[in-house]
C-alpha cells in the first residue's frame, strides 16, 4: 500500500529533477556532495550493493536497502531496464521518501 505511495514520490522526484538513476551516476554523485539519501533496490546484485555502501559509508550519506525490485523502480521513474540504485538530491524530497518507507517496514 504505502509502497505505491513511495514509488509514486519517485516519479514526482524525477519530473522535478531531483533524481540521480543508476549505480554509476549515483557514485559520482555522491562523490560530488549532492547527495541526500540513496535507495537501493531489494534484488540488487552484491557488487552494486557494496559499491553503494561504501560510498555512502565514506562520504557519510544515508543508503537505504529496499525490499521494492530493481524493475518495479525501473517502471516508477520511467527506466527501461532494471534500476538498483537510486540517488536523491532535494532535502524535502528525501525526508518525505524516507518517512514513507520507514512506515512501510513497521
């Protein structure tokens, strides 16, 4: 239920530009300080889980693992193929998308 709500946040998220798409922009990214928070997807392989994490870890970012796909995030922002990393620049946006899937886990 709830996730429907943060997939749909996601879409928002991307119309307004305030999303990073993929594990390589993500890095990069995330390297340059602009990032907020980054959502990983629940199916991601070990390498684009541990390049993630060790990027947020060294440059003190919050990295979240979901139990969403990579394809049904894929489908939320308009991708073709699978997406498993997904990157959040806007602070608002990242507060209400954390909420929404801090919710979901209770």
């Amino acid at each position: 239920m709830n996730n429907d709500r943060f997939l749909s946040m996601l879409g928002l998220c991307r119309k307004a530009g305030k999303l990073v798409i993929g594990v390589p922009m993500v890095a990069k990214e995330i390297s340059e300080g602009k990032i907020k928070v980054v959502f990983v997807a629940g199916d991601a392989s070990q390498n684009a889980v541990k390049k993630t994490t060790d990027k947020c870890t060294f440059y003190n970012v919050e990295c979240i693992k979901t139990d969403i796909s990579a394809a049904a995030l894929s489908h939320a922002v308009g991708k073709s193929g699978p997406v498993c990393a997904l990157g959040i620049t806007d602070g608002n946006f990242s507060k209400e998308l954390i909420t929404l899937i801090s919710y979901e886990k209770r």
